[in-house]
C-alpha cells in the first residue's frame, strides 16, 4: 500500500505538475524581494512613528 502511495507521488510529481521556468522564478522571487523590503519600511515607520508619540506623551505627564 505504502509503496503505491510513493509510485503515484513519483508520477504525479514527474508527469502532472508544471514547474516554473528559472525566468519566472527569477520574476516572482524580485517581486517576493521588493515587497518584503516595502511592507520592512512601512513597518519600520510605524514603529518610529509610535515611539515618538510615547516619548512626547510621557514628557507631558512626567
């Protein structure tokens, strides 16, 4: 049974799924790249962003 299992994994791997040319996983991979570097920065900012507005809140009050 188990053997069966992995001779069909094997097939379906082989001859069933696509796999993506080097240019396109060169394309997806940039773009992966240029967003997780986009969502760092925003993320980045926020936290500046909320770091000053604590230090000014707690110069008000102390």
């Amino acid at each position: 049974m188990k053997s069966n299992y992995f001779k069909e994994a094997y097939i379906e791997l082989v001859q069933k799924v696509t796999w993506p040319s080097p240019s396109s996983l060169r394309s997806s991979a940039l773009v992966v790249m240029v967003a997780s570097a986009i969502i760092a920065i925003v993320v980045l900012l926020m936290d500046l962003s909320f770091e000053n507005i604590m230090r000014a809140i707690y110069a008000q009050l102390f």
